[in-house]
C-alpha cells in the first residue's frame, strides 16, 4: 500500500491499445466503476508515483518481461535491469515495459494486471 496516496477514484494507468488494459476498462464500466485512465502513451509515466509502485509491488512486478517490448531489448539493456533503479530508469524510457494496467485504488493499493478477482476485491467494501 502506498501510504499516504488516497486518491477519491480509481486510476489505471496503461495503454489504450493493449488488450488487457481493454478488458480491463471493459469490466470496470460493466460493473459501474468510474475510474480515471492515464495513458503511458501520451501522458508519459508519472516518475513521481513510480517509486511508490515500486515500494508497493516490487518492481519485478512492474517489469513485464514476458512482453514485446522487452523482448525487442536488446541482451545488455535486459541484463543492466537488475534493481529498482536500473528498472525505474527503463519504465521511464521505455513505458511499454510496464507490465499493464497499473491500478492504483481509492484506498491506495497499488494492482498490477488484470484479474477480474483481483479486481473485485479492491472495490468490497
């Protein structure tokens, strides 16, 4: 949880275009959920809420290595991400390494992924 970072509304942060961040936004509208999406794309990441993710998830977490992006790095670029400020660095360059949605909750829970249970717990009363 990142303390003191209570926001009123949900956030997810991510890409319009990725199709989990698209199943995503598609389940919190059919469930009635009102949320602000900021996009990596054109807004950029927020490097002053990056380390709170990171202190939150672990930046592993946040580091989507299984995806397109990453794969397209090349060997050194990878092998130089070995802690939170090698991976700070490259989620900054490079936004669409950030394993998406990110999700941080009215209570200050930070949700990397899309997990409709994961989901759902966040929003129990």
């Amino acid at each position: 949880m990142m303390v003191g970072m209570k926001h009123s509304t949900l956030t997810l942060f991510g890409i319009p275009n990725c199709n989990t961040v698209k199943n995503a936004r598609t389940w919190l509208t059919e469930q009635g959920v009102a949320y602000v999406f900021h996009d990596f794309k054109k807004q950029g990441v927020p490097a002053e809420l990056l380390p709170g993710w990171i202190a939150a998830v672990g930046w592993e977490a946040l580091v989507n290595r299984k995806g397109t992006t990453w794969r397209k790095l090349d060997e050194t670029t990878r092998l130089a991400v070995v802690d939170a400020p090698s991976a700070s660095a490259l989620m900054m360059a490079q936004p669409s390494v950030i394993k998406r949605p990110v999700g941080v909750w009215p209570n200050g829970q930070v949700s990397v992924g899309f997990d409709t249970a994961v989901f759902a717990a966040h929003l129990a009363p």
